[in-house]
C-alpha cells in the first residue's frame, strides 16, 4: 500500500481493529478529519497517524480532550516542540496516577487475601464445631 494513499472507512476499521461507529466519534469530536465524498469517507495518511497516536493515548488513560489538545498542538509551529513538552507533561502525570492506583490496588488484593484466610479460618473451625457436635 502506497504512503500516501486513502484508505475507505472499512480498510481503516481492519487496519487498526477498530468500528465505524469508533471512527465516526471520533470525526465527531474532531480528532480526524477524513475527506468527504458524498456519504464515502476517506482517510489520509495524516488520519492514520492521528488515528494510532489516538489509540495509544486511549491505551494509556489519557482523556479524549488531552488527546485533541495535544494532537492540536501539531500545527504549531516548532519543530512539534510544543506537542512535545505538553506530550510528556500530561505522561508523567499520567503515568504517577497509574502508579498509584496499582499500589492502592496492591493494598487491596493484600487486604483481600488476608480477609480470605480468616474467612477460611472460621468456616474450618466451624465444620470442626458441627463435626464434633453429631
């Protein structure tokens, strides 16, 4: 497939494993802007590359309106510097959430797991009890 060729709606959804409905929202909350011909959308290879920088955002937890300003940043002018900085910005925030939320999750499977046991603990002393007890 040639670079610069577009690409309809359906190779688009089997490119990248994603529904119609998927590509149009996300037209809808202009993060792509394929190229209209009647009801027929067409997508560049600059859809493409929004389309997979989009994916990965949605993979890492950033919210679709961080995804737009950052992807907006694009045109600015410089060298993607600015794209850059606020890129890396909202990751590092980004990523110190993540972290936190597996050390709560990590108390949590702990807190489970020791609740497990003293669940186990009663139901056997329980059985011992009714055991005894005919």
């Amino acid at each position: 497939m040639s670079e610069d060729r577009v690409m309809t709606i359906r190779e688009m959804c089997d490119a990248f494993e994603v529904t119609p409905r998927t590509l149009r929202f996300y037209e809808q909350k202009e993060l792509l802007f394929p190229i209209r011909e009647g009801q027929k959308r067409l997508f560049t290879k600059r859809d493409r590359a929004r389309l997979k920088l989009i994916l990965r955002g949605k993979r890492f937890g950033f919210s679709l309106e961080e995804i737009r300003q950052l992807l907006d940043l694009y045109d600015v002018g410089d060298q993607q510097q600015s794209q850059l900085e606020q890129t890396y910005e909202v990751a590092r925030q980004r990523l110190a959430d993540m972290v936190r939320q597996r050390d709560d999750l990590n108390v949590a499977i702990e807190e489970l797991k020791e609740q497990m046991v003293w669940g186990e603990k009663m139901l056997a002393t329980m059985k011992n009890r009714k055991s005894a007890a005919e």
